[in-house]
C-alpha cells in the first residue's frame, strides 16, 4: 500500500499544482533507474554502461 499512496499523492500534487510538466521528467527518471537495475546482473551491463 505504501508505493500506491506515493503514486497517489504525487498524482493529486500534479492535479492540484497544475504541474504537469514534472509527469515526463519522473516518467524519464523511473525507466532510467528501471533499466540500471534490471541490466545490473545481465550480459547486456556493459553495453548499457558505455551509454552512459
């Protein structure tokens, strides 16, 4: 329940605030940490870390 109320707060912050423009920069920052962990025990960890 703790991830779903964070997702929930943040998306009422959004709605209130009217800062919508913040929504694609955590979209970018979540896929980015998402491929970092998933490539971390794979094959595919240097080629993703050459990237960066």
């Amino acid at each position: 329940m703790g991830k779903l109320s964070i997702l929930g707060e943040f998306w009422d912050f959004l709605k209130v605030r009217k800062k919508w423009w913040l929504a694609p920069i955590v979209i970018v920052l979540v896929l980015l940490g998402g491929l970092i962990v998933f490539t971390e025990s794979s094959a595919l960890a240097p080629f993703i870390y050459t990237l960066f």
